[in-house]
C-alpha cells in the first residue's frame, strides 16, 4: 500500500511563494530524512548556493521518487514553470539548442528542491555569453583502489601546479569520495581551449606524481590512482555544484573547504543535516573565488608544447580535429 501524502505547505522565498508538496515523503529512509527536509536545506543554503548558479544554464539531477529511486537529468525547463523561473539557450555538441532553467532568485532554488532535485549542475559559462567559460573546473576521480584521502594529496600536487601556472583554486569535496576544484577565469577562451587547458594541468600533475595520479582516458590504463576527468570541461558536461545534494544513502553535500582541510576532513561528515550549521559556524570557504578572474595562457602553452596534442572525447560527440581513434588501446593492438 503508498504511503499518504502529506498536506502540501508554501514557503516564502524572497518575494516569492513556493508550494512544497508532500513534504513528509521519505527522501533518504537510512537517516530518516524527508522532502521537506531537503527542500528546507535548500531554503537555508539559497544565499550561497544562488552566487554559484546565479545567471548560468542549469541541469537539474531530479530524484522525485528520494535516492532509492531511479534519478534522472533534466536539462530542458520543466513544463508550468512558474514565471520567475528565467531560461537560456545553450547548444549541445551534437548542435541541437535547449533551453534550460537559469537561476537569478533564491526562489527558483527551492522549486527546483521541490521537483526532486538533488543536485544543481551548472555549465562553466553566464547567461551574457554562453560559449566563453568563466570557470575552469578539475574533477579528481578516485579510482577502484583509491580514496579521499588519495584524491586529497593529489589535490596538494594540483595546488601546486595551479600555483606555478599563476592560477588560485577553490577545492569542495564532491559528496563522494572525489574532489572538485574550481579557478575563476576570464571569459575569452571557448570550450576546446578551456579543455586543452585542462588537459595540460592533468598531465602535468601526473608527471610530478606518477604513481598517485593519471590522466589515462582509458580505464584500462588508470590503474589504483587518481583520475583527472579532463573531459569534465568539454562543452556540456557538468559536475554537482557547491552546496549540492549527492544522491547517496548519508545525504551527503558537495562542500567548500580550504586547501589545508583537505587532508583532514571526512566527506561523509558533510550532509544534509550538518552543512547549515557548518556554513553558519565558518562562512562559505569560496567567498574569494570571484575576487579574481586569472588567465590560461600558461596552460595553452604547455599544452602546445606536449607533443602529445588531442585527447580522447566521450563518444557521444562529433569526431573533434586532431583527436585520436576512439578504441581502448588492448583493442587497438588486436586491430593490428
């Protein structure tokens, strides 16, 4: 038999009333918390979250059936909308357009927490100029075998690099066992250019910790270490925001902290339930992200220096110039 819903309530948001149906429905059942539960961490976070979002097409990850259900992207606005819920145009590689939702109110936020959404992925771009990202995003992907925690000291390798490529940093954990960091750039280079620049930071922090980190697009070549998913910053791919709901049993949020946190925070600490009071207690750790917006000349140059040029693209894109043959080298050797 269903459960009952429960009676739909109405926040106010700002200038805004958002309804909340059925706030009482279990969301995450292993720690008993509920839609509006969720609904009310997004009302708290709004503030902080909105700078992150503010003005940049917007993919929903909507769990409307909570994380034991099955999720799904929505990339396209939502059908009844409601009028303060603003759009913009972006194209996918293939070329077909989309409009997607593009938050400029703490409102829009908790609708969207009310469709089930759990995370906000945002493109590295704003709504003046959508083909020009204005942030440069490194994803560390653990591998089978690794953790945070070698994830944490590939990060420290990765300060490093950014440092000597006169580049500032803003690590958050990804809700997982990954990290993500992000550097605030000026919005003169497109997609393929911010990817190359991507590419050059990953194998330059592979070549200074070779056993801990790699930038092998093959799985088959990563070993026990460190992905840096270089692809993250091909146009259209999107990583969970700052202050997001992971779809994991904890609860668990994409949280911003300092570099020399990384080594001692624990992932699961950060969670639905506790990220108000640690915003509350510590501020957001990302308030100088857009302080200054740096360059990427550097990593174009190391990047044209690498004679290793292209690199792989996921498959569902166009054949890209100069890319390489999409076959996994054991398959590659058979072929010959």
């Amino acid at each position: 038999m269903a459960a009952a819903k429960s009676k739909a309530i109405e926040l106010e948001v700002g200038d805004q009333l958002v309804r909340v149906s059925n706030p009482d429905k279990p969301y995450f059942p292993a720690r008993g918390i509920t839609k509006g539960q969720v609904v009310e961490y997004y009302r708290t976070v709004a503030p902080v979250l909105l700078s992150v979002l503010r003005d940049r097409p917007v993919v929903l990850k909507r769990y409307v059936d909570g994380v034991e259900g099955e999720a799904f992207y929505q990339k396209r606005v939502p059908k009844g909308a409601p009028p303060y819920v603003e759009t913009v145009q972006v194209r996918f590689p293939s070329g077909r357009p989309a409009d997607e939702i593009c938050p400029t109110s703490e409102a829009v936020i908790v609708w969207a927490a009310n469709l089930g959404t759990f995370d906000f992925h945002p493109w590295p771009v704003r709504r003046p100029d959508v083909d020009h990202p204005d942030e440069l995003r490194i994803d560390l992907d653990p591998q089978p075998g690794t953790d945070f925690s070698d994830a944490a000291r590939v990060a420290s390798v990765l300060r490093e690099v950014l440092a000597d490529a006169g580049l500032t940093g803003y690590p958050k954990t990804s809700g997982g066992r990954g990290i993500h960091v992000a550097v605030r750039i000026r919005p003169e280079w497109d997609f393929i250019d911010v990817r190359h620049a991507v590419i050059a930071l990953a194998r330059e922090v592979e070549k200074r910790a070779p056993s801990l980190a790699t930038s092998a697009w093959w799985k088959e070549e990563r070993g026990s270490r460190v992905f840096i998913d270089f692809n993250q910053a091909a146009r259209d791919r999107t990583i969970a925001s700052a202050w997001s709901v992971r779809g994991t049993p904890r609860a668990t949020v994409s949280t911003p902290v300092t570099w020399d946190e990384l080594s001692t925070v624990d992932p699961d600490d950060f969670d639905v339930l506790t990220v108000p009071k640690y915003l509350e207690e510590r501020n957001n750790p990302h308030l100088g992200l857009d302080s200054e917006a740096f360059g990427i000349e550097t990593l174009l140059e190391w990047y044209a220096a690498d004679p290793r040029g292209e690199m792989p693209y996921p498959p569902d894109y166009p054949k890209m110039p100069g890319e390489p043959m999409r076959v996994q080298p054991s398959r590659a050797r058979k072929q010959e």
